[in-house]
C-alpha cells in the first residue's frame, strides 16, 4: 500500500510537471512572437521615418536652389551641395531596411533614378543662373521631376502603412495569446 501510494504521489509531481513545462514552452513561444511582431512594427516605422525624412531633405534641396536663383545668394545653395553626399545615404539607408520587401526595391530603384534626375535639372538650373540672369528659362520639368518623387515615395509609404497595419494586428494577436497562456498557466 506504501509503494501505491508514492506511485500515486509521483505520479502528481510528474503530472504537475509536465504541466508545468507545456505552459511554460507555450508561454515562451507566444512572447517570443510577440517580440518578433513588435519588432516589424518598429523596422516598418524606421523605413515611414526615412521616407519621410527623404522628402523633406529634397524638398529643402529644391527650396534652397529656387531661392539662389530669384535671389543669386550663395547660403541657398547649401542643401544643394549636401544632397551628393545625403540622397545616397538616405536611399542607402532605406534600401537596408526594405531588403525584405523586393516591391519596395523597384520602387527605390525608381525614387533613386528620379532622385538623380532631380538633382541634375536643379545642377543646371543653377548653372545657368550662374551664366546668366534669371527670366524666361524657367520650366515646369522641376515640379514635374518633384511630383513624381512624391508620388513614388507616397506609394512606398503606402506599402510600409499596410505593413505596418498588418504587423500591428499581428503584434496585438501575439500579444492576446500571450495574455490569455498567461491566465491560464
């Protein structure tokens, strides 16, 4: 009757443990995904942040190139002459964080062609403000060249505001599982 009854004892402790442990690897895996969720969500708000910030430096690089060419004065044309070393470094730096995402790829190889365009119509225009004075030269190509960089970086945002819709969901899922393994261990 003795050994019964510290088979029945072992028994529980064995039953309790295993318990224990499928709680515990449950409990592990759910915030383990949590975490991963939560860490798409933040990468989707870095490549929203750098879109972003993309924009408002090309659009400070225009500003400061109009400006030298109404007013012919030097300080104007200092995002200008930041923007060889900038442009790059920021699509490079958004080209890193979308390596998972082949859309956004074409899309950067196409906002980087545009880019590149941009800057050259603003090189000339502030080459032939140098030559000559300002009048009748001006064209539309510039907004042309700037609405369409807006539009492909509005698309890219597009796509990271989806992303970063679905990540979320993901992350608020992940985390109720997680609550809910919690209640129940």
């Amino acid at each position: 009757m003795k050994y019964s009854l510290s088979l029945k004892i072992g028994s529980g402790f064995a039953a309790a443990l295993l318990a224990l442990s499928v709680i515990g690897v449950v409990s592990y895996r759910s915030t383990t995904r949590l975490l991963a969720h939560s860490q798409w969500v933040d990468h989707t708000h870095r490549v929203l942040e750098g879109l972003e910030s993309l924009q408002a430096y090309v659009s400070d690089v225009e500003t400061g190139a109009r400006g030298y060419y109404l007013t012919g004065e030097d300080p104007n044309l200092e995002p200008y002459r930041a923007a060889d070393e900038q442009v790059p470094a920021r699509v490079r730096a958004i080209r890193a964080l979308s390596t998972d995402n082949p859309g956004q790829q074409g899309r950067l190889d196409v906002l980087e062609r545009l880019l590149n365009e941009k800057l050259a119509a603003i090189r000339g225009m502030i080459e032939l403000r140098q030559e000559l004075s300002p009048g009748p030269f001006v064209t539309n190509e510039g907004k042309t060249l700037m609405d369409r960089i807006r539009q492909t970086i509005v698309e890219m945002e597009n796509e990271e505001r989806g992303l970063l819709a679905q990540r979320t969901a993901e992350a608020k899922a992940s985390g109720k599982t997680a609550v809910k393994v919690i209640i129940l261990a």
